[in-house]
C-alpha cells in the first residue's frame, strides 16, 4: 500500500513539475491528499477529496479552513495548504493535482464555411482561429469583421491584412469568450438599365464597383468600344465609360453609391429637349436605353433651385408630372425616355418668410426634398434670438377668400415636449411672425414682406 502510494506520489511531483507557472483558476478540478504522520492517520483517518475551483477561487478544506486557489500554482497552493495543517498536526503534508483543466471556448459566426463554437487552446492566435472556419461563403472584400470581447466590439479587421504573416493582428491571442463575426458589408441598391437580363433595382454589397457590376453581369456584357456604361447620382451624371475600357483596367475602380443609375447604352441615341432649372438646357441626344433621371444628367445637371418633385414630362399624346427626388418616386426616375420628348424643370417656389425675433430674418427658400414644418423655417433663419417668445408664433396663411388667416403657434411645446402638432407643416407662400412687431402696423410689415417674395398684397 505505501509503495502504491509513493508512487502516486511521484505522479503528482510529475505533473506539478509539468503545469510550471500555470495558476489555478475558477471551474478547474484538482485532486488534494493529504499526508499525515502515524499517529494523527490513526485518528483522523485518510484524506483525499477531488474538487471543481468554485466561483471566486476559495477552496473550504477539512482542518484548513478557506484557502484561496485561484490565480495561485500548484506548488504554491500545496505550500499554503501544507502550513495551514502545521497548525494542527505533526509535520503534515499535502499534496495537490490539476486534475482537469477548465475547457474555454471561443465562437466564429457568420460568413465561414465551417462556424461554431471551438474550444480555445492557449495561446491560439486571431488567424489561427479564422483558419478554423475553413474559408468564406463570399468573397472577403465584402466582409466586415469584427473581434467581440466580453460582449462589445473590440476590434474590426481586415480579412486580408489578418491572413499576412507580417499583420500584427494576426498574432494577437484569443480570450475566453471571444466571438469572431464575420458579415457581409451593408448593402446598397442600384437602379440598372441597358443590362440584359438586369433592369430595375438590384442589391449589391457595399464597395461594388462599377467594374465588378459589369463583371456580374449575366449574360456577359460584350467588351465594346461604343457600349458605355453611365453613373447617375442625385440627378448628377458622376461617371461614364466605354465597357472596353472598364474591363482592360483602363478607369480606376468606381465605387457605386445607394440610389445610383447605372445605364449600359450603345451609341444609338434618341433626341429630347430639357428646360428650366438645369445647367445646360436645350436639346441634347441620349442613349435610347436612358431614363428621365440619365436625361437630366446629359442636360449638365440640376441646378441648386430647381424643384426635382415637380418635374414636367411632355410627350406626344399629354403630359405628367414626375418626382425625381432620390429615393423618393423609384417609378418615375426610371421612366425611359423617348424621341422628341420634353422636359422642364421648374425652381423651386416654396418660399416662406420669417420676421421677427429671429437671428436672420427674411424670405427662404426651403428645400424640395421633404414637406417643410415650422422648424425649418425657423432654422433657415438662424434661429429665434435670446429674446425669441417661442411661446408666440404666428403663421400667416392666405386663405380663398382674399383674406389672410392669422394661425397662432405654441412653439416652445415642441422644443420642451416634442409635441408635433405644434411643429405644422408650411405652405408655400406661408409668414412666419416671431413675436410682436410694436413699431409698425402688422399689415404694413405683412404687405411689405408678401410683396418681397412675389405672391403679392393679399391683405386687406
């Protein structure tokens, strides 16, 4: 029996010599026995439990009373087990295993061919980990990645700077815990015409170039000098190239933007003519595969006045009003032109006027995006000054009679409480008092003011 024993003994010595400077932590197993001399081993009996590290590393012990074994060694926790039985016994001993070693896990998610949770071996570096997922359900140039640690984003990476021998990142360790997501980038979409097989809107990741848009095409768009694929981005033309050139590397990359017009068009052209608020009015010939939006582009662009929501399309047989404000009317901006149609785009008239206890006060002319509210206003004109009464705020609003109604605004409720209905949405043409105006009569200032933005003297 004691020769059974030594040799367990030795076992022990063995293994501690082994772990070196590993230190105990929480939810690890070790095996404890201690070794007592004849005498106490014939009253006490032997002793040998095996215990899981609990929460907060204290170990309660028979006759040693709380001996704390997290972040200790092994060689140091016999120590201070051994010194708290001196207490009690004749040249005791103990003697201390690392029996099971706590498993921690690391989790890749995502776009990885092979995803879920492994276990976390130490030292196992960031790309060591990434090779465990066995390459990606997409190309990496249009994943993001991001390192979590204890629940928040650490670390967001390039796949392909992680995958160098030379990255830094790379070699960095791995935690307990640690998840590795990898997405694919936001995606973005694109109206297309001209593209075979492709017309309308398409969804493509975020960072697709014009290069990879024609790449993708199916079927194959011919490499042709006198095919030209054009970008337009918010009634703007940004881009236009031959497909020769884009797929021989003669264009730099370019990336597409969230509500562009992409039109791949030959030569053929049909004629139409643009008017009003555009940079370069009159008649102009276009791609027979063009769209409204593409027309106003070849037109030189919109000017800053201009209303793109009411846009006039004349063609034989009537005339429509389009909305051509990004995002905004989808159906109308991609409209194909035709021969000898016209199009007008008329400045934009939502003017308003703001007098009063504001730092700029004036006519402005608010924008043709969205429908205005009486915070618009009020920031077009720099704001109310110190002295602004947001609790007195008038809009004056000509009504069908000739007459002028008078609406009165609690504005302060919507600074303090954000209650809408005290934010109203304007009309064109509308008067925004602020305040009281003591030193003229208000019909002379209201008159003098209407006149200034050219909807005339409607009071009486």
């Amino acid at each position: 029996m004691v020769r059974k024993f030594a040799g367990i003994l030795a076992l022990f010595t063995v293994a501690s010599g082994a772990l070196g400077a590993y230190s105990v932590r929480e939810g690890d197993t070790l095996s404890i026995r201690y070794v007592l001399g004849i005498e106490d081993l014939a009253v006490i009996g032997p002793v040998q439990m095996e215990l899981q590290v609990p929460p907060g590393g204290m170990l309660t012990l028979p006759y040693a009373g709380e001996v704390m074994a997290a972040s200790r060694t092994v060689s140091e926790l016999q120590a201070e087990i051994t010194r708290r039985l001196s207490n009690r016994f004749r040249s005791p001993e103990a003697f201390v295993v690392l029996s099971k070693v706590r498993q921690d896990f690391y989790s890749l998610i995502g776009e990885v061919t092979n995803g879920g949770q492994f276990p976390l071996e130490p030292g196992l570096t960031l790309r060591e980990a990434l090779a465990q997922g066995k390459g990606y359900s997409r190309r990496p140039e249009t994943l993001r990645a991001v390192l979590f640690r204890r629940g928040k984003p650490a670390q967001e990476f390039d796949l392909f700077t992680v995958s160098s021998s030379t990255s830094r990142l790379g070699e960095v360790a791995l935690e307990p815990g640690d998840v590795i997501s990898i997405q694919t980038r936001r995606q973005e979409r694109v109206w297309l015409s001209g593209f075979a097989g492709e017309v309308g809107a398409k969804t493509v990741e975020d960072g697709t170039t014009v290069q990879q848009l024609v790449a993708d095409s199916a079927p194959p768009v011919q490499r042709s000098e006198k095919t030209f694929v054009t970008v337009v981005r918010s009634g703007n033309p940004v881009f236009r190239a031959s497909v020769y050139d884009l797929t021989h590397g003669r264009v730099p990359p370019f990336p597409i933007s969230d509500g562009d017009f992409v039109s791949l068009a030959p030569e053929e052209s049909v004629r139409i003519w643009v008017f009003g608020a555009v940079a370069d009015p009159g008649q102009h010939d276009i791609p027979a595969s063009a769209t409204v939006a593409l027309a106003l582009a070849e037109s030189g662009g919109v000017k800053p006045e201009a209303s793109l929501r009411r846009v006039r399309l004349l063609r034989a047989g009537g005339s429509r009003e389009v909305n051509l404000v990004p995002g905004q009317s989808l159906d109308d901006a991609s409209i194909p032109v035709r021969d000898g149609d016209i199009l007008v785009v008329p400045e934009n008239a939502n003017r308003v006027a703001v007098f009063g206890e504001v730092v700029k006060p004036g006519v402005h002319t608010l924008r043709d995006e969205f429908d205005a509210r009486l915070s618009d206003a009020i920031a077009l004109a720099g704001g109310l000054t110190k002295r602004g009464p947001a609790n007195r705020v008038w809009i004056l609003r000509a009504a069908g009679d000739g007459k002028t109604e008078k609406i009165p605004v609690d504005f302060s409720r919507f600074l303090k409480n954000g209650e809408s209905e005290f934010n109203p949405l304007l009309q064109p043409a509308d008067v925004i008092m602020v305040g009281e105006t003591p030193r003229l009569e208000f019909s002379q200032v209201m008159s003098g003011v209407l006149g200034l933005i050219g909807i005339g003297n409607f009071l009486k």
